[in-house]
C-alpha cells in the first residue's frame, strides 16, 4: 500500500493492520505481548515506521496491509464516528464492510450528522483529504432554523472567528424549498474543525437543525442508504489521490469491487430531491 506518510503510535498501528481495536491494542502492549525491533514495549507513546521498523505480537510478526482498501459509507444519524465508543454508544464498527482489515474513518461525522464518511486503510491520502493545505471540497446538505439574510450568509462566505482563528471561505446557496419555517442549504468548504458548521450557523443564530455530507473531494454518498456501504472504484481512488496531490496504482479497493465486495447488499436508488425541492 501507498506509504503512511511518518509514524504511528503502536496501538494505531496495530489497529490498521487488523489486530485490534486501538483500546484492545492497548491492553497488549500493556501485558507485554508486543515487541517492536526485538525488544518488548508497555509504553503506549512508542512510534512505529511502517516498513522500516519490525512489530511482533506473541513472535507473530504484524504488518499493514499491502495494498489499499477503500470505501464510501452512509454514516446514520446517532452513530459515533469511531471505530469504538466508552460511553457504549453505536460506532462505526457494525457497519464496517467484512474482508478488509484496518480500515479506520477519514475524519468524522458528529453524532447527530449524517453522510458519506470514507473508510479506508492508507495513512497517507487520509492525512492529505483533512489537511486545509490540500483544498479538498467538502460538500454538505444543511437545514437551519429560521430564514437566514444574505448578509448572514455572507458573513460566513468570507470566514468568521471560531476560537480564535478566521474560518476559511465557504460557498453557500440555498436550496428551492416547500419550507416555510426554515432553510435548506448547499455548502462547500475545504476546512474541518470539529462541529465547524453548526458553530457557524449557531453564531449567526440559525442554527443547524439537520446536517448531511454529500461529497467528498469527487466522492459522493450517490444512492447509498444509511448504514450501507461500497468499495470506491478505481477512478474514484484516483480522482481522490490527485485531488490531495498524490498519485499511484490503486490498491484493494477496487479489488473488492470486483469480487462484488458491497456490505449490506446493493443501494437502493433514491430520488435527486435537491432537484425537485426539499420537504
């Protein structure tokens, strides 16, 4: 698979290759079950570098996966966007597609949002897909409370400050409605902090009353139900390696498309409400 892009602490690494769960990953290196180079680790703050550094657990050598995995899941509402949750709430973990070991989610979606998450095991394109340096679009369907002025909107296009630093430009329009409460909206933006768009339109004091993500960079959520998922096709992985500057042969995902790899059956088809109006 592509490289990682740097180090990984242990537990991390182990997670991506489909050992454990990071926590579960923990409690090994904690009983001294792992060997990183030869000598026997408890230290959770240890650093790996894939393909360069030599991982055991129990003398079984570990690795990462050799080639990529990719895929596109419609995150339901109420869903954490973790792999595992403490407070025992539903995670991504359900609804990981089988037959691909460490995959982890690009970035998140708050609990109470919906949409397309990317899952993937290649550190590298996740790392570039988040980072604000790479412009990769983000693209979202928002319902707010209330009727927002252009002048509202427009101070959000050109950035506001959250926490002390100026948001990026967004694009926003609105989305022909039969509403007559509150707003459909399409935005577009290349950042995300954490809860930034319900920040934003809480500030302007229209806040987000339903959140949806409909893209990624060239990837769509499509036709895709809640909780269903699909391995990306090829060009989809290249469209997203050139929109965060890489490039390169494209791994396992399409390889699962091939064997027919869709988790929890074929999508069903929805229609285009944007089109016809939101209710």
């Amino acid at each position: 698979m592509p490289s990682d892009g740097g180090k990984l602490r242990i537990n991390q690494f182990l997670a991506r290759a489909g050992l454990a769960s990071r926590r579960a990953a923990e409690a090994l290196i904690r009983e001294g079950h792992v060997t990183l180079n030869g000598q026997t680790i408890t230290d959770l703050a240890t650093t790996v570098t894939p393909g360069k550094d030599f991982v055991k657990v129990d003398g079984r050598g570990i690795r990462l996966p050799d080639r990529g995995a990719y895929f596109a899941l419609y995150k339901p509402k109420e869903v954490v966007s973790t792999l595992e949750d403490p407070e025992g709430r539903p995670c991504l973990k359900a609804f990981l597609p089988p037959g691909a070991p460490g995959l982890f989610p690009v970035g998140r979606l708050d609990y109470h949002s919906e949409g397309l998450l990317l899952l993937m095991n290649d550190g590298e394109l996740s790392n570039r897909l988040l980072h604000p340096r790479y412009k990769v679009l983000k693209t979202y369907q928002v319902k707010v409370k209330g009727d927002p002025s252009q002048e509202m909107l427009d101070r959000l296009r050109r950035g506001i400050l959250l926490e002390g630093r100026r948001t990026l430009p967004v694009t926003i329009r609105k989305i022909p409605s039969r509403e007559t409460r509150h707003t459909w909206l399409k935005v577009e933006m290349t950042e995300g902090r954490k809860n930034q768009l319900r920040e934003m339109f809480f500030r302007i004091e229209h806040p987000v009353i339903k959140l949806k993500r409909l893209a990624m960079g060239p990837v769509s959520l499509g036709a895709l139900s809640p909780g269903e998922s699909r391995p990306l096709a090829r060009d989809e992985v290249e469209a997203l390696k050139a929109a965060a500057g890489l490039s390169g042969a494209v791994g396992a995902g399409d390889a699962q498309a091939r064997k027919g790899g869709r988790a929890k059956g074929p999508p069903r088809r929805t229609r285009n409400r944007e089109k016809e109006g939101l209710r």
